[in-house]
C-alpha cells in the first residue's frame, strides 16, 4: 500500500503528536490541527475519522477528515468542519504525494468508501510553494470539483502607510471613518459581536457558521490564534472582524460584519485596514480575506470591496474522487 506506507487511524492519544507534527510541516494550517478541530462537539466531532501515514515507523502525514454521509458507502471530506484539509506532510514533494496519495486510495478502497473530497489550502500558505500534490490527486483520479475565488493582500508589499496604494473610493472610507470618531480595538465581547455578525448574516438569508457557543470554544482553545477587533464609536459596537493566524505566513479574515445603522461609517474598510496591519505586525506575509464566490458564482460587489485593498485573486480548489 503506497509504497510501504502504513495508514493509522487517529485515537485521542495522539493529538500532541499530530499537532507538533502540522507544526513542523511546511503545508501545514491552524485548521488542520487537532487544536482547532476540537471544539467541535456533538454529531459533528462523532463524525471525524482523520487518518495518519507512516513509513518505516515514522509519521510522514496526517489527513484531517469527517464523514459526510454513509448513504451507499461512506463519502469522506478532507476538511470536516474548517477551512482547509489534505494531507499535510513536510516532505510532500513528488514521490511523496504520489506515494501518499496511492496509499490514501487504497485505504479508501478497502474501507468501502463511495467518495472522497479534499481542498487543500492555496498555495500561499506553503514557504515554499509546490503543487505536486495536486498533480499527483489529479493523475489518480480526482477531478476538479469546484474553485473559489478568494483575495489576498501580499504584506511585504505595503508601504509604511498602506492606505496610500488602496483604492480611492476605500482610502475616502477609511479617513471617514476616523473622522467619525470610529476606533478600532481588540475586544473580548463575543456576544456583542456575534449578535451584530447573525443580524447581518440574516439580512442575507444564512445564519453564521458558528455558534456563540462555538466562538468561546474557539476561543478557549487557540487564544494565540484568534482574533478579534471591534469597530466603536461613543461607547458603542458598531462592528467586528474575526480574524485566525492560520499559520506564520497568512493571516486569515473569517468574518466581517457591522450593524445596519452603521452604513455610512466605513466600519468595513477600517476594520479590515487594521486587521491588516496587525498581520503585517505580527509578521504574516499575506492577508486572505477570504472565498468571494458559492459554488463558483462570484459575489462581485464583494470582489471590488477585496481588490480596493490591493487584493489580487488566489484559488482555493476541491478535488473529487468517487468510486468507479
């Protein structure tokens, strides 16, 4: 199997060494960590089935994984329940993925599996960029399943004063927004934010991905990695940003909301444009801010919004294995 690779199931023991190994690997993100993946509770944490690779008794991957329905066989996701999956592995060149993948499938193969999907996070997340995985997917037999479009903002390009290359019409909301009196500050007020986030969530007929419950869990337990600003005028929330450094390169924006009154402050263009500068900060070298399409239809008022900040387009891909 895969070159003689073993495939071990995961068991709640192991997570420190899981963990400490996405840590060392190059293609690694906070969403694949045990870490993250933990808070989720109830039918979704049962339905987790994440997979480890070893060769010649050595740890080579982990897969992050969940089952999405047993309906004819079991279909399998890579990720279950975040933002990004696939194997992550700091050796995962060619012959590695080729070696990894056969053995993933073989796996799939004797398990019964009718399907399996995995997205693995863009390229920009790697210090090294390599897309032999990818090749490697492709030439077993996925196929390309769905590509979102996504912005993001290269870190290491910005001025001292990033304001000066964002669009004017951006650049105008930012000022306005100081002049206002808006300030932009970490905040601890969960409930606060994440009311204002499912009112405006409402407004366009979904319901967050998170529960006030889920966010303190979160919270609780990847405090280094979550954060969250708030927009305040007089004492007041008008607005937040949640925001996870998803590993030391990228800085990822997972929510962005503001009231419905606080329409003409510029609570959007200046939450973000300080989430910006907390990343460069923090020494990320790029600023996601995240899917800009559903199932490969573009939000484009959303696209312009991204690009004013100097955002150029990323893809963030599904591959698609079923079996024949």
């Amino acid at each position: 199997m895969g070159d003689g690779i073993k495939v071990v199931p995961y068991r709640r023991e192991m997570e420190k060494e899981w963990d400490a190994f996405v840590a060392r690997a190059d293609n690694g993100t906070l969403f694949h960590t045990q870490a993250f993946l933990g808070y989720h509770a109830g039918d979704m944490a049962d339905r987790f089935r994440h997979l480890l690779f070893y060769r010649g008794g050595k740890l080579a991957a982990v897969l992050p994984l969940g089952e999405a329905s047993g309906e004819g066989g079991a279909r399998m996701r890579s990720p279950w329940g975040s933002s990004f999956g696939g194997p992550v592995g700091p050796e995962l060149r060619y012959a590695g993925s080729r070696d990894l993948v056969s053995a993933l499938l073989s796996f799939a193969r004797d398990s019964g599996w009718s399907a399996l999907s995995v997205t693995p996070a863009p390229s920009l997340y790697q210090s090294h960029p390599d897309a032999s995985l990818e090749f490697c997917l492709l030439r077993s037999g996925f196929v390309l399943a769905s590509r979102e479009l996504c912005q993001a903002v290269d870190l290491r390009a910005l001025p001292s004063d990033p304001v000066e290359t964002y669009a004017y019409a951006c650049a105008k909301q930012i000022r306005k927004a100081g002049r206002l009196g808006v300030e932009v500050r970490p905040t601890s007020d969960l409930p606060a934010f994440h009311a204002i986030l499912t009112a405006n969530r409402l407004r366009h007929g979904v319901a967050p991905t998170h529960s006030l419950d889920d966010l303190f869990r979160l919270r609780d337990r990847i405090p280094e990695a979550f954060f969250l600003l708030g927009a305040y005028r007089q004492g007041g929330l008008e607005g937040g940003l949640l925001g996870f450094a998803a590993n030391p390169r990228v800085f990822l924006n997972f929510y962005t909301c503001s009231r419905d009154e606080a329409g003409g402050l510029g609570v959007d263009n200046l939450l973000n444009h300080a989430a910006i500068l907390l990343a460069r900060e923090r020494g990320h070298h790029y600023y996601d801010f995240g899917t800009s399409s559903l199932r490969m239809q573009p939000n484009e008022g959303l696209i312009r919004f991204k690009e004013s900040f100097g955002g150029g387009s990323i893809l963030r891909d599904t591959y698609m294995w079923e079996a024949s």
